[in-house]
C-alpha cells in the first residue's frame, strides 16, 4: 500500500503544480482550488508513505518522478520546451532514482 500512496503523492502534487501554472497567480478560482486540494492529498499520502519507507527514499522517489512528469506536463500542456543540458540533468536524477530502486538495501521492495 505504501508505494500506492507515494504514486497517489506524485500525482496530486503534479496535478497541483500544474494547476499552481494555470492559475495565474491565484487570480484563476478553478485552478486555485486545484492547488490547495491537490497539494493537501499530495501531503497526506506521502506522510502514509513514511511510516514505512525510509525519508530520503520516499523524496528522491516524490522528486525524481514529480520532475519527469512536471517537465512531461510543461511540454504538452504549456508548450515548454527545455534544451539538452536540461534534459540530460533531468535523465541523471531518473538514473539515480533507478540506481536506488534497483541497487540499494535501503529501500523496502
């Protein structure tokens, strides 16, 4: 379940932050609303997810995967585009979260 609750992290806190975007400075009532919910589930599942799974696991998870998706959502949603340097740096921390997964005994398989 633990690892159910750090995707639906991830997730609320991308919705959130991608409506954090759309709403213009908080001047956009829908969005707005978006980003307190989304931010509030985004909290509350990841202070599940650390009542079994070390900190610092669980943030290089919630960070590396909110990145991708963030940058995923910028691209195709708000036509941001990044350039190599920051792609490469983007594909770095993946590889280091995958690094984690795969190799550390720290984290709870």
């Amino acid at each position: 379940m633990n690892w159910l609750y750090l995707a639906i992290a991830i997730v609320a806190e991308v919705i959130a932050t991608s409506a954090l975007k759309a709403s213009e400075g908080f001047t956009r009532t829908i969005p707005s609303i978006l980003v307190v919910i989304g931010y509030g589930v985004a909290f509350y599942m990841l202070s599940l997810t650390l009542r079994t799974i070390p900190m610092g696991v669980v943030y290089a998870i919630w960070s590396g995967a909110g990145i991708v998706l963030i940058t995923l959502v910028g691209y195709f949603l708000f036509q941001q585009r990044l350039d190599l340097p920051a792609l490469v740096g983007i594909g770095l921390i993946v590889a280091g979260v995958l690094v984690m997964q795969l190799f550390s005994k720290s984290t709870a398989h």
